[in-house]
C-alpha cells in the first residue's frame, strides 16, 4: 500500500480566473479540495512538486496529508489540468477523505514472469493488454500500488479474465469475466500492423499524386497565360 504522502500547501482567499493566473506567477498551481460534507476549500501547491508528483505516476492513487496553514487535510487527487502545449500543471481538484468511506480509483495492472510465459518466451506470441487499469472501491488508505497479474505457465490463446487474478485489497467495480489481456500468436498483431502500414502508405501516394497532377494543371494554365499575353 502506498504510505500517506506530506504536501505543502497555502490557503487562498481569492478564486477565479485571474486569482489563478496570479497564483502561477508566482511559481504555484492552484487547486481545491472539496467533499467530505464540507464546504471546498482553496489551496495553492508548489509547482516543481505537483509536476514531479504527477509525472512520477501513481498521482491519483496517492493519500496526501495536505498541510495549508496549519490546517491539515488528508485528501486524494480526483483530477488535474496540464497545458496542452508545455505539459505543466494548470489546476488539482483534491477529493477529501473521511473515516469509514471508500473510494473509487483506477489501479494500474503489473504482468509479471513474461519470461515463465511458454506462449511468449519460447512460441515468440505476443501479450495483448486490454486493461492497463482496474477500477477498486477501496479504503483510501488501503489503496493497492498496483495489481499484479502473473503469466507463468501462459501459452497463445490464453486469456486472463478479472476472475483469474488476485484483486489485493477492495472491490472490482466491473464484472469478474472482463478481460485483462490475452496471449496472441506472433503473425496476429504483425499483419494487423502491415495492414495499418499499407494503407497509410496507399493514401500518402494518392495525396502525393494528386498534388503533382494539381501542380502540373497549375503549370500548364500558367503557360497558356503567358503565350495569350504574348499575342
């Protein structure tokens, strides 16, 4: 289970978009923590901390202690807004927690003993994930890092339903017989990525020989131009 992280933060008496901008200036990102039936609560966090916190992974199965003033809350991020151009965090919405609730999060899926996979180590197939995340109602405090998935003994064909893999800690929130990944033979995937290969190769050619047939009709008008100006 991941421990209860600090982070620092600073109580913010202004909200809106211009409280905001002037929050970043300053080298923070600005965010709330609402929930827990209590009124939402304006913070402002360090902004080399959230991107290190948010591009490390894990960041929205992560318990935080939030200090703000004094005043500490523990909550979990529930959502955050990057700039789509520089990647850096713009806002974090914090969930706050209480004794007794559960929590709804995706937890990433770990395969693990690929190489005691017969089907992959020694037939050369291929490991189709289909979940990369499991959603759990779990205890914030009890969130799992991750849910391994062991492919010992996996040959093609194979396919690993939520039901064949040990959930840690909460509950599945889908249906047992959702599918997790299967074990695919080396041609399967290859051929799909041929396919995909040649028809984007087919429409680059067609678009090339349409712009070269647009540009030879452009050349030819211009020619006919100049010999009626020339008479």
């Amino acid at each position: 289970m991941s421990a209860v992280k600090p982070l620092e933060a600073v109580a913010r008496d202004r909200v809106g978009k211009g409280a905001a901008r002037a929050v970043r200036r300053q080298g923070q990102v600005p965010a709330v923590i609402y929930g827990g039936g209590q009124e939402p609560q304006a913070i402002a966090v360090d902004l080399v901390r959230t991107r290190t916190l948010i591009y490390a992974g894990g960041f929205k199965t992560t318990l935080f202690e939030i200090n703000a003033g004094g005043r500490k809350t523990r909550a979990i991020p529930r959502d955050f807004q990057l700039d789509p151009v520089t990647g850096v965090p713009l806002h974090v919405d914090f969930l706050r927690v209480v004794a007794g609730q559960t929590i709804v999060v995706e937890v990433p899926v770990h395969f693990v003993n690929e190489d005691e996979a017969p089907g992959i180590k020694k037939l050369g197939g291929t490991l189709n994930v289909v979940a990369h995340t499991l959603a759990l109602d779990v205890a914030p405090d009890q969130i799992p890092d991750a849910i391994e998935v062991d492919l010992t003994g996996r040959e093609i064909g194979d396919v690993i339903h939520v039901s064949d893999i040990k959930i840690p800690v909460g509950t599945y929130t889908g249906e047992p017989t959702d599918q997790v990944a299967n074990i695919v033979p080396p041609t399967v995937l290859g051929a799909e990525v041929e396919a995909e290969e040649a028809a984007i190769a087919e429409a680059q050619a067609t678009e090339a020989a349409e712009e070269k047939a647009e540009a030879e009709t452009a050349a030819e008008e211009d020619e006919a131009e100049k010999a009626d100006d020339a008479k």
